[in-house]
C-alpha cells in the first residue's frame, strides 16, 4: 500500500472533516482523534479539506 499523509499537525479548529472520492464514492470521514497525525493508507483518491473553524 501507499502511504498518504492527509493531515500533519492539524487540530480540530483548522477543518472538522475532510471528503474523498475514490472510484466513483464519496466517503465523509469526520475527525475523531487528536488531530496530531492523521494518516490514510489507501490507493489515489482526490483530497478535499474542509476549513470548518469552530
């Protein structure tokens, strides 16, 4: 697998959830841990980060 590196050193006021479309799905991952480092291990996929300041 290819490791993809989505979000480094973000926390929950730079973006609330981030969406990507891989083979005609759309997946909606909400963040639910620290926000330090958040990694996907997956094939090519197109990122969308969603500023969401709370």
């Amino acid at each position: 697998m290819k490791e993809i590196i989505v979000a480094e050193n973000l926390t929950k006021e730079y973006f609330k959830s981030f969406k990507y479309k891989k083979e005609g799905l759309t997946k909606e991952v909400t963040v639910a841990l620290d926000g330090i480092s958040f990694k996907i291990y997956d094939g090519e996929f197109i990122l969308v980060l969603e500023n969401q300041l709370l």
